[in-house]
C-alpha cells in the first residue's frame, strides 16, 4: 500500500515540469551563439534553464518580461533579433527590467539571470 | 537687552548659539547653527566659517545683523592630530605553491593529485601517472572537456584542473570522470609546470578539509616533519576556503615575515621609555601609562609613524610661527587592527589578513593666533569680538544647561580628531585633558579593515545602520526586522548588503557578510571611544580615582553616533558611573556645548561686573 502511494507521488512530480529560468529568444542564425553564451553562463551558475523561441518580432524587454511570468522561478531572459539581451522578474513591473546588455554580454547576463534566482549580488560583466 | 552670538571653532564643526541678554542677567536663547570648520581651526583661516554661522543663526533666531552687540569666539588653540598605519606582518609566497581563494562557482568536488600538465601538453603525455590539468586563458570549456576525456580515456588519469576563466562547473559537467575544478585563476599562466600538485574543492556549503590541514598536506606529499614545519604557513592561509591548490615547487615558500616596523620612544615629565610598533597597541598604551604626563613622542624616521610625527610636528610649527623643534606631540593613541593586503607571490589575487597599528598623535598650542582671527572677524562683521574663557570649562558650562545635570559633573567631548574631557567640582574647579583619537580614527579603521579603499563610504558605515537586499521590494536590517518598498530596489543593490544613509541606501561592493561589517564597525568605536573615555576620564578623576566621577555627559559631533554612548554608558557602569548623551539647552542635543557655555559665561562675568577682556 504504501510503496504503492510513494510510487505515485513520485510519477506525479515527474510529470511536473522542473522549476527552471525561461529563455525566449528570436530563432535567427546569429542567435546561436548568443543562445550557447547565456546558457553557459547559467549552467556555470548551477541553475536550469529551458529556451523556447518565439515567432513574432519583440523587444528583448518584452521576451523577457513574458518569460519571467512562464518562468516557475520568476526569471526570464529575452533575446532579440539583434542579439541584444534582457533579464527580468516576474515581480519587477515590465517596463523596469533587472538588467539588459549588447550582444557581446551574453554569457555575464545569463550568470545574472542565474544569480537573481540563487540570491547573490550580480557579477560585473565584461563585454 | 544686548544680542550675542557664541562661536566654538572646533577641528570639523564650527557651532554658533544665538542669545538675548536682560539687563537683569536672564538669558533668552534663540538659536543654534553649525557649519564645517575652514582651515585649521584656531588660524584666520575660520573666518569664513565663523561668518557663516553667526549668519545662519541671526537668521534663524529671525534677528538683523545690525542688531549684533558681541561675538564670543572660544579660545580655540589649534589641535593637530595625525594618523597612521604601521603593517606589521606580511605574507609572501615564493615560487607561488599556492591558490586560496573562493571562485563562486569551482567545479566538482574532492581532492586531485597529480603533476600540473597544461591542456596543449595533454595529447603528448604518456599513460600511467596522474596529472593536474592547466587550462590557460581562452580556451572553451567544451574544448577543454573534451581534451581532458581524450586524455583519460587514453590512460592518462587526470585527476584535477586549474582553470583561468569563469568554467569549472561547464567543465565538470562534461567530463565523464568527475573531478575537482579550480577557475578564476586570473595568473595561470604563472602556475609551475611539471611539479606535483594538489586541488582541492568541497561540496557546496563546506569548505576544504585536506589542504588547509598541514598534516593533509604532508599525506598528500609525502613530507618530512621539517619540510612539514615549512608548509604550514600555507595550511592556514588556506583555512575556510572552499576551494584550493597548492603545487609543490622544489624551493617554493610562503612565509609570515613580520615588517621592521620601527619603534616609537615615548618622552614623560620624568621618564623616557622606547617601545616597538610591532609590540602592539596595549604594549603601547601600557608604556604611555609609565612615562604619563607625556612631554612629547618621537618615531623613528624612514617609517610611517615616523612620517606622521614629522607632519604633524610641520604643520603645527608652520601655522604658530614656531620652531619644529620645539613643537611637542602630547597624546597618541594606538589601536591594533588588520589590513588586508593582496598576498605578494598570489595567483588569484589572494589577500590576507595582515596585522597592523594604527596611531593617533595629537599636538596642542598656548600660543594661536587667535587675536589675528579675532581681528579679521571684526573687520569683516563691524561688530565687537570677545574671546571667551577655556574651551573645557565653557563646554561644562554648557553641558549643565542639559536638563537633570548638575555639579560636579564630568563631560565627554567626543569630536573628529580628540576626545577631550573636563571634569568640575561642586566649587566650579575645572580639570581637562585633550587626547589623540575620535571619530576620524573609526572611519580609517573601517576603510582599512573592510579593505574599503573609500572613506566616504567608510563614514557612511559609522553613522548609519546595515540592511541586506533579500529582494527587489524588501530589505532586512540588522536587527532582523524586514521593511518593504513600492519601488523596485536598483539591481547594483540586489543581494548586496546596503548602508542605509539619511541621503538613500547604499551598496557596499565588498563580499563581506553584514555581519562581519557590523562588527567592524563596532570593533573600530569600542576601541576608540571606549578606551578613550575610561583613558581620559582617569586622567581629570580626582586623585585618578574614575569612582569619584558620579556623572558624565557625553558631548560633541561623535555623541550623535547610534551606538557609541551606549558602549560608553555601559563601560562606566562599572566604575558606579551614570552617563548620557547631553541635551544642550534641552533642544540642541550634545551639539552646541561650547557655544552656550560661551553666552552663559560671558553673562555672569557681566553680570558680576568683573569687565571682560574686550578687544579692538
Ligand atoms: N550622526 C553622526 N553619527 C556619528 N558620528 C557623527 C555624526 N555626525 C558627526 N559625526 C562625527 O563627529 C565627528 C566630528 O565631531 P565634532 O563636529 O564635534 O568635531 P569638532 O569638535 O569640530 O572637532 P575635534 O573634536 O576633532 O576638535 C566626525 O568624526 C564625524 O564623523
Ligand atoms: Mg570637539
């Protein structure tokens, strides 16, 4: 009986999607590598992430504000058409966003991304 | 009735009280103002500052400068105080056999052994024996993940890597034998090739067992007791880290020199006594005790006490016209603390904890010019300018306009560069004493401590309480209680701890905990203020005897402070002492001391009829 109820519970929970930061990024070819750089920096970070592209032409601010608010943990990340990227929280009004950087600061902004879940102070990027 | 205004020029705050005397010798007090000292308090430099406040506080006291009888300026002689820092020890590592420091995110976990190869090297290494991986700057975590499992799959066991950038766990992730990872290295390039080596790292939340073990060193090397005896310098500046390396060169070394730190010869009224810097702050303190009342002090010249007395000893003979020689320090203080300094030798930018003192000298005149500064402040204002009586017995006078305090009575003034004390009897006898040390000497010793580098900020920390960002909307302080904001918190403040000034919250870019800033800060006043108080409330005691004092209040820029009273209060307690901040005329606070006193003073000489020393 018992096992039979952990067993459930433990089917139930898989089922679940993992609390992870949300990336929503514009699929061009140049993307790619910024994609690669954030993830990095997250992973470096210890914080799971799932990146979802998205058809229609936004800001990297309204990726991210919208990721934030699929995010379980309340984070999200933007990246536009451009490569520029954007790092917001589900609790930060949308057109106040936590941090957002050119291209060439992927990989800092997807340490922060990570830190603004774990709870430490950002780290200073070099671009 | 006839308009007065009291001016006390200290060393940081000029401070003005406003009053209307009767015929009948009642004084109505009307205001109070204060204004950064200019120059050298007791020069002609104050001019302007003293012309600044006695305008604020006509202003406020809603009176027109035409209508202003006197000033009374105090008999402000200049105190000079300097400052220094004598490091008195210093970690060297030769041959650089070490990393300690704490990336914030190593890679793995365990203890690697094995012989420092770089990544380029590792295709040509033979199989059998372990080695340690250096990846130098540049290289992609997924190239170096993948060199790395080539290399082990080709029975080149390789059990741990030093890396340069920001990779260790995008490393570790990728290879198909876990090990420690080491990263930020910012000077791998200097990492010694070809030399046993071991890398540390724990799980998260624990730190490093082994290395920082000199015992664990020793296994890990197969050390001798006396090479043993050598390397432990290494364990323990690598005790609480949670990550480390430490590579075995064959003459590498790190050692704990102390630094020649000079001594300082301490002249009394009868004796001489030479003491050495590095000795301490209470060996000091316990020799200025011996040669007490101290005639003058001398450093020892080529180091920083030395250069301070000289300063010191210059400026003071530059604004009285007097002989260097004959310029005497009369007070120092010394406090031990701790700088940390980047560890010479280091490959990450280790810094260590090294010893050090701090000094405060004070030197004093009879002989300002203050009848020049009285001159210049009647030209300029047209008015008449009157030098008041002694700073001590004018700051007791005023301190007794506090409500509840009478005579006899002990007064505290705790001002930026001296605490001053002054204590009068029941038949109105005042003793005094001036000493080296206040709250200029707390702020450097944050700056210093907290490795700060920005006095600004230091003074920030003194005077305002700590809170820590928890989130974009809410904040903890340090008493634990939560306060929360509308407005999102400015992301260079999240997670950080925050100063939480009268002008807005300010982070603090440190690493350290608000618990360690809390403590330093209230190390820093403990040990100035509190050893201050007790150093000078005994010298004024009568007979020495700190019981005979009943009462202290507690006087000037620092007794605003938020905690410094209390530690006062507390520390003479002991002695059956009851202390208190002052509340000058019961509005002022423990400001406006001196100033008042100034007005009463000249009120009840006038009022005896005994003529004040009038001038011009
Ligand atoms: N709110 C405050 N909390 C703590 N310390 C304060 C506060 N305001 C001023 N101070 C400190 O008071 C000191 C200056 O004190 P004050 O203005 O009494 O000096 P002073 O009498 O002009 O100079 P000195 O006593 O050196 O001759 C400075 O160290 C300053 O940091
Ligand atoms: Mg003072």
């Amino acid at each position: 009986m018992l096992s039979g109820d952990l067993h459930d519970r433990r089917a139930d929970r898989e089922k679940r999607t993992r609390p992870t930061v949300v990336v929503r990024y514009r699929p061009v070819p140049a993307n790619r590598r910024c994609l690669r750089e954030l993830g990095a920096g997250l992973e470096e970070e210890g914080v799971p992430f799932r990146a979802e592209p998205v058809g229609e032409d936004s800001t990297a601010r309204e990726l991210a504000y919208g990721a934030a608010l699929a995010s379980d943990l309340d984070v999200g990340v933007g990246v536009d058409a451009a490569g520029n990227t954007c790092v917001h929280h589900a609790k930060l009004p949308p057109e106040v966003p936590a941090l957002a950087g050119p291209p060439s600061a992927a990989r800092g902004m997807g340490h922060n991304a990570a830190r603004l879940v774990v709870g430490i102070p950002f780290k200073t990027i070099d671009q | 009735m006839t308009l007065v205004v009291g001016v006390d020029i200290g060393n940081s705050t000029t401070e003005a009280c406003a009053a209307e005397i009767g015929e009948d010798g009642l004084i109505t007090y009307l205001a109070g103002a204060l204004a950064r000292t200019t120059g050298v308090k007791g020069t002609t430099e104050n001019v302007a500052g003293v012309v600044e406040v006695v305008r604020d506080a006509l202003a406020a006291a809603g009176r027109a400068p035409a209508d202003l009888d006197t000033i009374l300026i105090n008999e402000a002689t200049p105190v000079i105080s300097g400052l220094a820092m004598e490091t008195i020890t210093e970690t060297i590592i030769t041959e650089s056999t070490m990393i300690g420091h704490n990336p914030d995110t190593p890679g793995g976990a365990g203890l690697g052994v094995g012989t420092t190869v770089s990544l380029g090297e590792l295709p040509g290494r033979a199989p059998g024996s372990p080695v340690i991986c250096v990846v130098g700057a540049g290289v992609d975590y997924e190239r170096a993940a993948g060199d790395i499992n080539a290399a082990t799959a080709r029975g080149v066991p390789v059990t741990g890597a030093i890396v340069h950038g920001d990779d260790a766990n995008l490393i570790a992730n990728r290879l198909r034998r876990p090990i420690p990872v080491v990263d930020e290295v910012t000077l791998v390039e200097k990492v010694p090739l070809g030399m046993p080596a071991a890398v540390e790292v724990a799980e998260p939340g624990r730190t490093i067992r082994t290395l920082s073990n000199s015992y664990g060193i020793a296994t890990v090397f197969q050390l001798d007791p006396e090479q043993t005896r050598m390397i432990a310098p290494v364990a323990r500046a690598l005790v609480g880290n949670r990550s480390a390396v430490v590579v075995r060169t064959p003459t590498g070394d790190i050692t704990d020199r102390r630094i020649p730190a000079g001594s300082l010869t301490l002249i009394g009224e009868t004796a001489r006594r030479v003491v050495k810097v590095d000795a301490g702050a209470e060996e000091i303190m316990a020799t200025l005790r011996g040669v007490r009342p101290l005639a003058d002090a001398a450093g020892e010249p080529g180091t920083h006490v030395g250069g301070m007395f000289a300063r010191v000893r210059d400026t003071m003979s530059e604004l009285t016209a007097m002989p260097v020689g004959e310029v005497r320090i009369k007070d120092v203080l010394a406090v031990d603390t701790f700088v940390p300094q980047r560890v010479t030798g280091g490959l990450a930018g280790e810094f260590a904890l090294e010893n050090a003192v701090a000094l405060a000298a004070m030197v004093r005149t009879s002989r300002g010019p203050m009848e020049r500064l009285a001159a210049r402040l009647r030209a300029e204002l047209g008015v008449r300018v009157l030098i008041g009586g002694v700073e001590a017995d004018m700051a007791v006078l005023g301190a007794l306009t506090t409500p509840g305090v009478g005579r006899p009575v002990a007064i505290l003034d705790l001002g930026g560069g001296s605490t001053d004390a002054a204590v009068t009897t029941a038949r109105g006898q005042v003793e005094s004493v001036h000493l080296a040390g206040a709250g200029d000497l707390v702020t450097s010793l944050i700056d210093s401590e907290l490795g700060l580098e920005n006095p600004g900020l230091a003074e920030e920390i003194k005077k305002f309480p700590l809170a820590k960002a928890e989130s974009f909307f809410h904040i903890r302080m340090e008493d634990g209680t939560a306060r929360f904001f509308d407005e999102p918190l400015p992301p260079d403040a999240f997670a950080r701890v925050l100063v939480l000034t009268d002008t807005g919250m300010h982070p603090i870019p440190t690493r350290h905990t608000m618990e360690k800033i809390r403590q330093v800060r209230r190390a820093a006043k403990e040990r100035v203020f509190v050893v201050n108080a007790l150093r000078a409330l005994e010298q004024v005691a009568p007979r020495g005897n700190v019981r005979q004092i009943g009462f202290v209040v507690v006087l000037g820029g620092s007794a605003l402070d938020f905690e410094i009273p209390d530690m006062i209060a507390q520390a003479v307690a002991e002695f059956g002492i009851v202390s208190g901040t002052g509340n000058i005329r019961g509005t002022e606070g423990p400001r406006n001391a001196v100033a008042t006193g100034l007005v009463a003073h000249y009120t009840a000489a006038r009022t005896a009829e005994e003529p004040a020393h009038a001038l011009g």
